[in-house]
C-alpha cells in the first residue's frame, strides 16, 4: 500500500467514524427490515460478498430490485457503512442489494467493475430465492461508487465498449433507471497543478502518481491513454444508456463532474435529469445524502425514490 492510498483510506475512515457517531437507534436499528447478510458472490470470500434488505411486511411480495455500490474513492470503506443508507431505501418499496468489491491495492482498474459484472450475473441467477423481480433491477451509487455503476451502465448499453473489456455481460440493458450521486467521472489530466481528484484516479488506474507536465508523449501514449479513455466513459454515453437522474451538491467539490456527464447525456438524448442540492442552512459537502441527520440528504434520497418509484409504475 503506498503512503498516499493510507492516507486517503485513513481520512475517509475519521469522517465516516465521526457521521456514524450522530446516528441514533432509528437508524441503526430499525424493526422494519428482513436483513439477509454476508452472501457470497464470487470467487473470494474476503470481497465478493453482498447483503439483501426487504421491507419487513413484504412477505411474499416480488420486489423490485435496487442495487447499491458504495464509494470510497475506490480504495476504502464497504457495504457495512452504507447499511443504514440502505435501510432506508427499503423502506420505499426495493429489495435492495448491498454490494462489496475489491479495493485498492488489492486490486484495480477494472477490478470494481467486473465485480459488478459477477452481481448482476449472481443476481439473474438467484433473485427468484429472495423474492426478487430480475426483469426490474436499478441502481444507484455515490462518488467512485456512482463511477463504477455508470461505467457498467455504459457497458452493458454499448456493445463496442463492453468489447474493450475480458469479461461477458450477462444481459444488455441490464438496468431501467440509475441514480449517480455526486460520481467522480474524468480523471482531471489536462489540469496543470496538484489535483486530488487526478492523483486518486491514477491510484486506482494503478499509473504513477506524477503531475502531467512529468509525464512524457511517449509515457501518455503508451502507459496512461488507454486507461484513461476506458475510465471516463461517458464519451461511450449511448441513446441505449438507462434513465438517469445525476445529483450534486452546490459546495461538492466534483460537482463539475455532474454536469459533464450531463452534457453527455443530453447530447444523447438519454432521459436525465440533473438535481441539484442547495441549502442555507448546512454546507452540503461531497456524498452529503448518506448523513442521514440531515433534513437535505432526506429530500434529496425521497427525490432520488420518487424518480425510480416512476420508473416502476410505468412498467
């Protein structure tokens, strides 16, 4: 592990620790939720793992699934942090599917995503034993989490670029409707100074950490292009991409990010919709929505079911 992965792991460690520290017994232990935990999925036991909610009086209900993927800068935290995010989505409606997958440094770029890959084929296969309906599955994801969900939409949407990976979909089209809370899109190449943003994308690229004005024609060329293309996928945006509703925040320091991938997603003519967030009251800082003691991060996650709820009304 390098010095620079340890620290952002140790910082996103301290603020999740001092978030969680304000949540009372309503959030950490509702009596509402059927909570089947620590489901293998895959290969290693360590990471493949996911946990399945449903709402308590949903006994015999084909539900509507609802995948989550976690961020963390795709380098830290799990499932188990964003449990009670999750709960609370439950609540609408969903069996929602709690997901964990490799991390830096055990693994990298596009480690994440195919783990994704292995969910969606686990959950084809075996939805029917948790009462779930396979034929509806959506998502939703935040930071690196909203980066890894919208890369796979892009996959499973776009026949060429899914080519550009090893391994196989499982289904095109694979989800209705996506939410990408405050996701971090473009890796920040062309920007000529020290840019967290970049040198968390690099790690998880697993390319050197250098400032770009040290990196060589023939280094980008041969090292870093390639990898770079693959990440930001929304040039790879087709017509075919699921509905999508993006949200940012006024003060979320990505938030730019958001508005990139919309103008992609416009210029496709992909339903989206862009929402957001301003208060007066609190700063609404990056992936606010999981502090669940505010009044904004519960609009705007009523926002976020309401615009899937639709979605499962039509059809």
């Amino acid at each position: 592990m390098t010095k620079f992965t340890e620290m952002i792991r140790d910082l996103f460690e301290e603020t999740e620790q001092k978030q969680l520290a304000t949540f009372d017994e309503s959030i950490t232990n509702p009596d509402n939720v059927v909570i089947y935990e620590q489901i293998q999925y895959g290969a290693e036991k360590q990471w493949h793992t996911l946990d399945i909610y449903r709402p308590k009086d949903s006994v015999g209900e084909c539900l509507p699934i609802l995948v989550n993927v976690h961020g963390g800068a795709w380098m830290q935290s799990s499932k188990e942090r964003y449990k009670y995010y999750c709960w609370k989505l439950v609540q609408k409606g969903f069996a929602v599917v709690n997901i964990n997958y490799r991390l830096v440094p055990h693994a990298y770029f596009p480690a994440p995503v195919e783990d994704l890959n292995t969910v969606m084929t686990w959950i084809l296969e075996h939805a029917k034993e948790y009462n779930m309906d396979p034929s509806h599955i959506y998502g939703t994801g935040d930071s690196a989490g909203a980066q890894i969900l919208g890369q796979y939409a892009a996959i499973s949407s776009n026949e060429k670029y899914a080519g550009q990976f090893t391994f196989q979909i499982p289904k095109k089209n694979v989800f209705e409707a996506i939410v990408l809370n405050c996701g971090v899109y473009q890796v920040n190449y062309e920007c000529r100074r020290s840019d967290l943003v970049r040198m968390i994308a690099f790690e998880y690229l697993n390319l050197e950490n250098k400032n770009p004005e040290q990196i060589t024609e023939e280094e980008y060329h041969s090292l870093y292009e390639q990898k770079i293309d693959l990440f930001e996928f929304g040039k790879y945006v087709t017509s075919q991409f699921p509905d999508t509703l993006l949200v940012t925040s006024e003060t979320d320091f990505v938030k730019m990010h958001s508005l990139e991938l919309m103008r992609y997603l416009m210029e496709q003519n992909v339903n989206a919709r862009l929402y957001m967030c301003v208060s007066k009251e609190h700063e609404l800082n990056h992936v606010f929505n999981i502090n669940l003691k505010l009044q904004e991060a519960e609009r705007c996650n009523n926002e976020e079911m309401e615009f899937l709820i639709c979605h499962t009304k039509q059809n």
